[in-house]
C-alpha cells in the first residue's frame, strides 16, 4: 500500500506540473528539462523541501496541487510529516469499498483486509490534521491582517504540517506569532499525529461496560 500510494501521488504530481506549468513556469523549456523539473518538485513535496525552480513562479493551481501533496505527506516510519500516504489510501479504499447494506464492513485489498482499527485511526488522523490546518491557516490569517493571500498561508501551514520546507516566500516576513503556529505545526507532523493525540490525552483504559448501540440517520 506504502509503495503503490507513493508511486501514484507522484506520477500524479508530476502530471499536473507538466499540464498546468506547460505554458506558464515550464515554457520554453526543452520537454526533457520540464520532465526533470516536474519530477523533482513532485517528489519534494513529500521529502526534504529542496527545490530546482522557485515555487512562487508556478501557477495558483499547481502551488495548490502541491499544498495537498504536502497535506498527505510522505511514508510512515519517515522523516517526513504530513497524515501519510497510508492514512490517504486507506481513506481512499474506504470509500470505493464502502457498501451501505453491509453491517460488517471490510476493506479488502492485494488479498488481506485492513484492520477496523488502521481505518479508525486513519480517520482520526485526517479529522484532527484537518481541524488543526483549517485553525492554523484562519489564525495566521486574522495575525497578518490581510497582509498575505490565501494561498499562499495555505502553502506555508501545509509545507509546515508537512515538515517539507517549501515556502513561497512570505515566512520571514511573518508575524512572530505566526512562525510559532508554524513551529507547532512543523512538531506536530514531525511527531505524528497518532502519538500527538496520545500525547495529549494519554492512554485510555477499556472499557468494563458497553450502552445500548442506537442508529442515527446520516447524509
């Protein structure tokens, strides 16, 4: 799952590169540079940050594109941050899988079926991740006081949550309120999310009794 999710955000990025940067960023490049281009800055997104062209030159799209790159992030067991490319597959098989009939539920895939609780993990993973950019990007934006677009403090909290180092060119010029944000965010997609939610709240004893299960109406 590791592999093929990595193989696959990364032919995607390197798509989207090509097509949106073709005659923006990427023009009157030769077709082997722009490739080359386009594979680098694919597969930063999910490593060190390190950059051939400046980012800021690509279209809002691709700098887009890129942001959610960041947001999955790479491989578990990495250096990298992000919510992992195994918590955006498992999301992604949850849905193709999901059957509204069924009442024991499974995702199946390459012949095994993925634990009920990796799926429940991988949903609170991507729930706190989201709660905490989406806090980030409306804090950092009240600080600067308009001062910043949406974009790019978007690119900035998700090359952050990423731990990628990917900047459009605006930290410095932060508040330094706004770098603190950045710092925590940077810990926290450093350390995981799983062991930051651990962290906070502790280990949970299990529990000795259950209530009557209730249905509630959804969608």
């Amino acid at each position: 799952i590791t592999t093929s999710t990595y193989l696959f955000l990364f032919v995607f990025g390197v798509i989207i590169i090509l097509v949106l940067e073709h005659n923006h960023a990427l023009q009157n490049m030769s077709w082997h540079k722009s490739l080359f281009y386009a594979l680098f800055n694919s597969s930063t997104t999910r490593s060190a940050g390190l950059q051939t062209i400046d980012v800021s030159q690509f279209s809002e799209g691709t700098n887009a594109i890129m942001g959610f790159l960041m947001f999955i992030g790479s491989s578990p067991s990495s250096v990298g941050g992000g919510i992992r490319t195994t918590t955006f597959a498992i999301l992604i098989l949850f849905l193709l899988n999901y059957n509204n009939n069924s009442e024991k539920f499974s995702i199946k895939v390459f012949n095994r079926e993925i634990h009920a609780m990796d799926v429940q993990r991988s949903f609170a993973v991507f729930t706190m991740a989201s709660l905490i950019t989406f806090a980030s990007i409306v804090s950092i934006l009240i600080i600067e006081n308009s001062e910043m677009t949406l974009l790019e403090v978007f690119f900035e909290v998700m090359s952050a949550f990423g731990t990628c180092g990917l900047s459009l060119g605006i930290t410095s010029d932060l508040h330094s309120t706004s770098k603190v944000i950045l710092m925590v965010l940077m810990f926290i997609g450093r350390v995981g999310l799983i062991s930051f939610i651990i962290m906070l709240g502790g280990r949970k004893e299990p529990d000795k009794y259950h209530y009557p299960k209730e249905r509630i109406q959804i969608g």
